[in-house]
C-alpha cells in the first residue's frame, strides 16, 4: 500500500490556480493578485508578488537583456551568467545564486521561468514578465508564485534591486 502525503483542496486549490499565469490561463482568479498589496507590490494573504514598472527601452531590448548571457552579465556587475535562448533551456544568474528553466519565452512579449534561489533542493517557484509597450519605454508586469513562505520580502527587494533598478542602468548608460 503507498503511503501518499494527504493534502487540503485548499492547497491543491491554490497550487494549481498559481500554475494558470504561468501558461498564459487567466480565466481564474491568480493567487498572484490574491488579496491587498502592499508598496512592494507583496500579497499577504498568499505567498506571491506582483509588481510594475517602467523601463525606458523597448520591449525588444528589454527582452533581449534578460535572455542573452553576456547583456545580463552586464546588467549584473559582471557577475558569471549563463542563460539559454531556447524555451525549456537552463539559466543561472548572478554566479550561481538564480537557477531555473524557461517554460515559455515569446520575444519582445513575455517570459515565464521556473526560478529557484539557494532553497532547498527541488524547490521552484513561477517567474512571469509580461512586456508591455508604454510610450518610448516598456512596462514590466511581474508575477511570481510558488516560493517558499516567508521570503516575499526578501524577493520583492532583490526584484527592485537587482532586476528594475540594474534594467534602469543599464539603459541609462
């Protein structure tokens, strides 16, 4: 007889409904957007982040940054990247400390990876950049789901930091 760990509907529920963004599926409610978010853009009633911004460069150019190896090197300081252009192709970023797979990549429009940090083994969780044209410059929509409890602030700083505030250098220079 298998011993299979028992789950709620509830956690099943809102495991699978963090999925549909993921695959392009919004006809759901997302936990994503799940409850009230505060100024970083974190939902405290799910584990998930959902923030917005601004880039000034066109989406072709933000979408090349984040899938080409040596324009994130430089966005990085530097630091060792290897980034596969091919949808399920393997990343790391940030010498080693961002890991994952591309599920979906449509140039200049939209990236969904599986994305891990140092967690513990197995552990993935959905990143989801939609580009949006604003004007002369690109608004990111940002999702991410499924990371282990308790580090939605560390993540949404580390987003802004590395990600939205390195893309705004890098254009800026």
């Amino acid at each position: 007889m298998l011993n299979l760990p028992i789950i709620s509907r509830r956690h099943f529920s809102r495991t699978l409904a963090s999925l549909f963004p993921a695959v392009g599926f919004t006809g759901f409610a997302s936990s994503s957007k799940a409850g009230v978010l505060d100024s970083q853009g974190i939902s405290h009633t799910a584990e998930a982040i959902h923030q917005e911004v601004i880039i000034k460069a066109s989406r072709k150019r933000v979408y090349d940054v984040l899938t080409d190896t040596e324009q994130f090197r430089k966005l990085s300081g530097g630091m060792d990247t290897k980034i596969s252009r091919e949808p399920g192709g393997a990343f790391s970023l940030f010498g080693g400390v961002i890991t994952g797979r591309h599920i979906e990549l449509v140039p200049g429009e939209r990236i969904a990876q599986a994305w891990r940090s140092e967690w513990a083994p197995g552990e993935y969780s959905i990143a989801r950049f939609v580009l949006k044209e604003q004007g002369s410059g690109t608004m990111i929509v940002f999702d991410h789901t499924g990371f282990p409890q308790g580090k939605a602030e560390h993540l949404a700083s580390g987003w802004k930091e590395h990600y939205w505030d390195g893309l705004a250098r890098y254009f800026a220079s």
